[in-house]
C-alpha cells in the first residue's frame, strides 16, 4: 500500500455535545488508545510491569517523616527560605536545603530514570506528530517502541513547567505561574519544597542534572547541588549562547555556564548540546551499578540564544536541512537535529553499560514552540494553535514520549489525559516508592495508567492561572475554557510551517527509525519495532483539525468568533483539538461549570513571587559572570 496516501482514521466520537459536562465520562474512558503490536518485546524476565521494580512492603517509605496525604490540591506554602550558611566554595555541597526524606537502602532492582527535557520543541518539530521537516530518527523508535503521549500537556514557558516537574505542584501553588525567572531576581523556587531529586536520593538514587536548571540561583541554596542533585553541569538562567556560552538579559550580560558552584570557562567555544550530551556519557559510563541513577538532561535547545546569534547551530548541520525552504526554519532544524543525536547516544550509552533493560526513559519538551519568529525563534506547532507563552494547545500541549522495557503495553499512541505534575508521584512509584505518602500536591500516579492502558486518573488539567495577566485556562474532561489572552492576543492565530506541503516534500524515512542508535539500542533489549508499526502509528499520532475542516494539509478555517478579552471560550478539545469552534454560546451551563472550577482553584493559589530585579546581579560586578550574587555583601566578595 503506498504510505502516503493511506486513509487515516478520524477522531474519536465523544458522548453528544448535548451530554454537559456533569454526565460526560473522563477524557481518558471516551477516547481510546491506540496501538499497534510490536515484535518480540516486553519486560524482560523476573520484572513484571504492575508493581515497578524495587517496590518492596518491607522497604521505608522515601517520604516517612512527611505527612501523609493522597490529595491532589496543594496547600499554600507558608515556610520561608533557610538562613544561608558559609560553604567552602571548593566542596560540592551535599542536599541541605528544604526538607529531606531519609535515605533508603539502594537496589539494584529500582530502574534508572533518565528524564530528558528540550526547551521551547513545538508540537510540530518531531517525525512522530507527522511532519517530514526535521527528521528525528531517534526520539521517532523511542514514540513508536514505547508510548507516543499524545493528551499530555505541559505549561506555557520555561519556569513554570520546571517547578511543576519538581514539585508535583502546579505554579499557582508554589508561587511560579507568572512569567519566568530572571538571572537578576533575588528569589528561587520556595526552599519548603521537596523536589523530585530529594524523593528519589531518599530511595537510594544517584541523582544528577546536566544542562538547563531556571530555578533560582541567587543563594548557594537554591542551586541544584543544594536541592538533591550531586552534581550538575549547565546554565543557571533561561538561556544562553551555545558556543561562549554567555546569556543577554536587557542590559546585564555575562557567563552562564557552571560545573557545580564554579563557572565552567573552560568550555568555552563547545556546542552546549554537545557538551551536555558528553556529561551525560560520561556520567553514565561512570555510574555504580550497585545504585539506581537518576539523570535529569534539561537541554537548552532550541531555545534562540541571545539576540546577536539567536539560533545558534553548525554549519554542518543547517546544510543537510537545505530542502526547507525558510533560512531560520532550516537553522532551527539543525538545533533539534542535535538533540535528536544527542537522545541517541544517552539511549546507546545505557545499552553499552547493561542499563537499558532496567530504565525508564522520559522526552519532553517543557512548552509549546515559539513559531514565525516569536522570542526570535521558528518552531512549529501545526496544526495547533498558539504558541509559547499562551495557554492555546500549541503552547501547552506538549510533545512527549515514555519508554521502558518494563511497560506492561507498548508500542501505543497513549491518550491518557495526564500533566508535568504527574511526573513526580509516578517516578516516585518506579523507584519503588508509595506516592500517597508524599505531602499534597496536584500530580497524580500515572504509571499502571501507562504501563496497561487503563484510564487516566485525571480529568482536569489547570493550563495556568496568572491574575497579573488576567489569562487563564483548564480543561475539564474533553471541554476547556479559556479566558484572556497574553500578548493582547496577536499570537493567538495557527502558525506554521506545517511541514507537508513544501516544493520539495521530504519522504518519511523509516529506515532511518529502524536503523537508529536508540532503535538499535532497543532492539538489543527485546524491544523491536517493524516499518508496519511506524507507518500505523505515525499516522494515529497526527492530529486532525476536526470533521468540518477545509482539509487538514491546507491549514484551519478561519477562527470563529472567539475573542478571550472579551468574554471566556469554551472548545470541545476532543473533537476539536485545533480550537477552532468556540461553543461557549451553545452550551452556556458547560461554560459556567467550567469557569466555577476555575474560580475554586483560583482560590488556593498563593501570590506570584517575582521581585524586582537587583542590580548587585549585574554580572560587570562578577567578572562577567552571572552568580550567586545574594551570598555577599559587596561586589568586592570573593568570587565562586
């Protein structure tokens, strides 16, 4: 059968759009997960996928001194920061800061968890949502081996979706929903927060981050080696140039590199996707089999650098994307093309250290794409509409994968309703762990959900709330209500390029899937995937536009009347994932059900915590070099 002209099947009907929102199922129970067999494959024998390795009733829980609580609505946090205490500057120092669970005994039998985040990946910028532009052989065998999700949503930019990711808390509850965090801000995430790395250090994991961190740094406490990582490698702040790795924010410019405390001067000039893959390599190489290894591989790609150089890539790269027409699209290609390799060789990496069988691998991006020169950048979210920094699909719904040899069902286009939050409670029960006795927090266990295909827990996602914007957006079940808009609403239209109509269109290779180190690396594990299975699930994962659209491929019709300053929309994101009805009109007791929800989890939330900037962070002050300015006095202080 010739792939390219294969029918597609159509979305999924939902109950009648006259079913309101009290009498609708889940979103997981109405729209059903797809999958396509794989070969020979499965947990490898002795593992068995309904309890993940290492879960033992006689083991301590990883969070015994906390309170116990299954609920999923965080508290206000009223503790503050811990006084700062002098550090020998030359000592990386162990977790002190917030507070800890006890340690437990390590266990070869907990899996690895390598976590790796891209920054500002559009919907768009992946083989397995469709699009032929930017070929992503490895990160496409990891989708299709493993699980493709597909109703998996992040929030709007950088900041936010770290915090939730490290919390297990939405930003409204921890203080982080507005904005991002400068290099100049003199504040952090909260120091009362536990964060994934301590929750799994206490199980006995070796926890490590290489690359981007964007959670404060302004104090020795707000830093990784200070929040339960042993070691890291990376930039403090949002962004930086990839080669001199120097980041621009308004006036202040300067180094943004660190190796723990110490800036990292020495790696000047290297590539910093390269740089962030060869620690990850090293770090792996390097690990004691006789703990489970805990690797978090933020990259700073495709984030646009600095305003001189804002897509930084090799020439070389951005030469083997010359078919895409757009000079700054083929630039961005390159970035990803580099993270792409870099998945790759951390996935080849695990398998030459007999560690893959034993893992639970992790992509995301950590929002929306930042498309048609937003934030000076050339992502694409097609056929989704908005971009980052907005609370439309295409700045929340999030690319991302799960892969292990320990799921019990793989090989699937999962449609589990689940958010960044979720990530917490659900690898603090792979490393074994009971994720009702951690304290309150808005994640929810999602493993047996993934593992074998059941229902998703979940059925309302909070997008964000920022009052100081006046935007906000949830969705409950398939309908979702969105009110305000960032920007004045000029980034609320569909943005390109889609991908599939180029002069030169690019033939889906699938050979290259098959044939790449993380599908090599998959295979030697017993996880095999056949061009069959690619073709069928590409084509599942893609997203269509909806039953009255003009023809997919030719972009949406024209919005309705959907104008979000002016009064809350209402969409059907099951039917209608490309938001392009807005039935707020037509079903007016959806509409107020929906905003009540809203309103009630409005009502928790705890002030944003943004300060004004402190010029003692200027990094002229520093030697050129971004720091931990709040640790001294005066400028004059020694330098880390």
């Amino acid at each position: 059968m010739d792939r390219a002209r294969r029918s597609r099947p159509s979305v999924v009907a939902l109950a009648a759009l006259g079913s309101l929102l009290l009498a609708s199922p889940p979103m997981a129970a109405a729209l059903s997960t797809v999958s396509a067999p794989l070969g020979p494959s499965g947990p490898p024998p002795g593992h068995t996928a309904a309890t993940p390795p290492g879960a033992s009733a006689s083991e301590p829980t990883s969070a015994a001194a906390l309170p116990t609580t299954t609920s999923t609505t965080a508290a206000p946090s009223t503790s503050g920061p811990s006084p700062i205490s002098p550090l020998d500057s030359n000592r990386v120092p162990e977790q002190r800061a917030g507070p800890r669970p006890r340690p437990a005994p390590a266990s070869r039998d907990k899996p690895n968890i390598i976590f790796i985040l891209a920054d500002d990946l559009g919907w768009n910028d992946v083989g397995f949502h469709g699009s032929n532009q930017i070929p992503t052989p490895n990160l496409d065998a990891l989708a299709y081996s493993g699980l493709i999700l597909n109703n998996y949503y992040v929030t709007p930019i950088c900041t936010p979706t770290r915090a939730a990711l490290m919390t297990g808390k939405y930003p409204i509850h921890t203080g982080m929903q507005h904005t991002v965090l400068f290099g100049a801000e003199p504040r952090g995430l909260p120091l009362s927060e536990v964060l994934l790395p301590q929750y799994l250090h206490a199980r006995g994991y070796d926890c490590r981050i290489v690359g981007k961190w964007h959670l404060g740094h302004f104090r020795r406490e707000y830093t990784p080696t200070h929040r339960g990582f042993r070691s890291h490698l990376g930039p403090w702040t949002g962004h930086h140039d990839y080669f001199d790795h120097t980041a621009v924010e308004k006036s202040y410019w300067g180094l943004d590199m660190r190796r723990d405390l110490r800036p990292a001067w020495d790696l000047h000039g290297r590539y910093s996707t390269d740089a962030f893959t060869e620690e990850a390599e090293r770090i792996i190489g390097a690990h004691n089999a006789s703990e489970p290894l805990f690797l978090y591989l933020a990259h700073v790609a495709p984030h646009s650098g600095n305003p001189y150089n804002p897509l930084p890539a090799h020439d070389k790269d951005v030469a083997k994307h010359d078919i895409i027409p757009d000079y700054n699209r083929r630039r961005y290609a390159a970035m990803v093309h580099r993270v792409d390799e870099s998945v790759g060789r951390v996935v080849d990496a695990l398998r030459k250290r007999n560690m893959l069988r034993n893992s639970v691998i992790v992509f995301s991006t950590d929002n929306g794409g930042p498309a048609e020169g937003f934030n000076l950048n050339a992502a694409s979210n097609w056929p989704l509409r908005g971009v980052k920094h907005t609370l439309w699909e295409g700045g929340v719904r999030g690319a991302g994968l799960l892969w292990s040899p320990l799921l019990a069902r793989p090989g699937r286009v999962s449609r589990q309703l689940m958010h960044v939050t979720d990530w917490l409670p659900t690898l603090v029960r792979v490393a074994g762990g009971d994720p009702s006795t951690l304290p309150p927090i808005d994640g929810m266990d999602m493993w047996d959900a993934l593992s074998f295909d059941l229902d998703s827990n979940r059925t309302t996602v909070l997008h964000n709330i920022d009052d100081v914007y006046g935007v906000a957006a949830v969705t409950v079940n398939q309908w979702k209500v969105v009110t305000g808009a960032t920007y004045n609403g000029t980034w609320d239209s569909w943005y390109g390029p889609s991908g599939r109509d180029d002069p030169v269109l690019r033939p889906y290779d699938v050979s290259s899937v098959l044939g790449s180190a993380a599908g090599k690396a998959a295979a030697s594990v017993g996880v095999h995937l056949t061009a069959d299975q690619v073709w069928s699930l590409r084509e599942l994962a893609e997203v269509k536009c909806g039953a009255d659209s003009e023809g997919d491929r030719g972009g949406p019709a024209p919005a309705p009347a959907c104008r979000p300053l002016q009064a809350p929309c209402l969409f059907n994101v099951a039917t209608d994932p490309c938001e392009r009805r807005n039935l707020a009109a037509r079903f007016p007791a959806v509409l107020q059900h929906v905003r009540q929800i809203l309103q009630d989890i409005n009502a928790t939330a705890v002030p944003p915590g943004n300060l004004p900037w402190d010029p003692r962070a200027d990094p002229q002050l520093w030697d050129h070099t971004w720091t931990n300015f709040g640790d001294y006095e005066t400028e004059h202080a020694p330098l880390l």
